[in-house]
C-alpha cells in the first residue's frame, strides 16, 4: 500500500519467508529505508522467563560460572509466576520442563565448551528480557 504525502511517495512492504521471520520494509522521504525484522523463536528460545532483573542478573552469575544451573533455577521462576511466550500456548508444567531440558543441554555439553558457551547467552537472554519488562517494551525484541 503506497501513499503520497507532502509530494513524496512512501510505500510499506510486509513480507513472510518459509522460516516465519516477518521484515517490514518502508522508504522514508530522505530516500532512506527503514527495515524490521522479527525473528521466530524455537520451544526453548521462547520458554526463557521474564524474571525481575535481580534475578535474572543472578541467572546470569551462576549460568556464567557454574553452566545450567541459572537456566535451572529460571524453570523454578516459571512455576513461581514468571511469564513467557510460551506458556499461553503450552501451559506452565510444558514451559517448566523445557527449561530443564534447556538446563540439562547446557550441562551436558558444558565439557565440550558449547553448553556453557549456550548457557552464558541464555543468561543474557534472561537479563535483556528483564529489562524489556522493567521498560515496559514488548517481549518480541
């Protein structure tokens, strides 16, 4: 759907790959292109809980040095009320052992690097949604 506005014609474009990833492109009047792209998360990336921060930053701590256990503790958070996308569609006993079973992964391969180097960035996925919340932004950054 196009438009004139103010002698400048803008035009937005939203397209859907075979991966569910949506971009939204639109031209702006300085000749410009703006681009959003939202990507589309698997069960465990979208089982991770939206804690308070200081939970989530100890999430963080002990994923850093003691691989899985952060993640572990985060599955406790979803039966104590901590939301996430997932459980309108799968319901909170799912949500919970998808996060054990992320933490369990994370153990498990810890000893060939990839399950702490996993678990590291699962902290910092639970620390960026924390602030997402404290923010007041919506869950799908």
């Amino acid at each position: 759907m196009a438009h004139k506005e103010g002698g400048t014609e803008q035009g937005r474009i939203k397209t859907e790959d075979s991966l569910g990833a949506k971009a939204m492109v639109g031209s702006t009047a300085g000749g410009g292109v703006v681009v959003e792209v939202r990507e589309k998360k698997g069960p465990l990336r979208a089982a991770i809980p939206t804690m308070p921060f200081p939970l989530a930053v100890i999430c963080l701590f002990l994923n850093t040095f003691i691989p899985g256990l952060g993640t572990f503790i985060s599955a406790f958070a979803v039966l104590c009320g901590a939301r996430c996308e997932l459980i309108s569609q799968r319901g909170v006993c799912c949500v919970f052992w998808l996060n054990v079973a992320a933490a369990f992964i994370q153990i498990l391969t810890a000893v060939i690097m990839v399950g702490w180097i996993m678990s590291i960035f699962w902290g910092m996925d639970m620390v960026i949604l924390a602030r997402c919340r404290d923010q007041g932004v919506p869950q799908d950054v």
